[in-house]
C-alpha cells in the first residue's frame, strides 16, 4: 500500500473522490481512524490495476479542537 500524506482531511476526501471518479475502487470511506492515532484521518481506495492507496492526515480538524 502506498501512502500519502495530506495537509488536510479535505485533500483526504478529494483524493478519495477523485480515485473513485477516474476509476478506482472503493477500501474504506474516508474518516477517523482512532485505534491507529487520535487525529488519524484516512480514505483509501484501490486503483484500476489494483494498488492499495490511502491518503492520510494526522493533524487536528478545527471541529475536534
């Protein structure tokens, strides 16, 4: 799986639904991932030939502060 680190969840979610409008497959919708971090907040999403992405970012959202 490749990772790619995001400076917001909404770069996260438009990496999402972008990889799902030119093709891609859906791995898990984004969202907090709180068993890997408090902030963890991730898409992921499978391409036409079959690798595993995600985009991720580990910084705090103004609504959880």
């Amino acid at each position: 799986m490749v990772s790619f680190i995001a400076g917001s969840r909404a770069v996260v979610d438009a990496f999402h639904a972008a990889a799902l409008a030119h093709g891609g497959t859906n791995e898990g919708d984004p969202g907090l991932r709180p068993h890997y971090g408090a902030h963890f907040y991730a898409g992921y999403v499978r391409d036409p030939d079959g690798n595993k992405l995600n985009a991720v970012c580990y910084r705090q959202d103004i609504a959880d502060a």
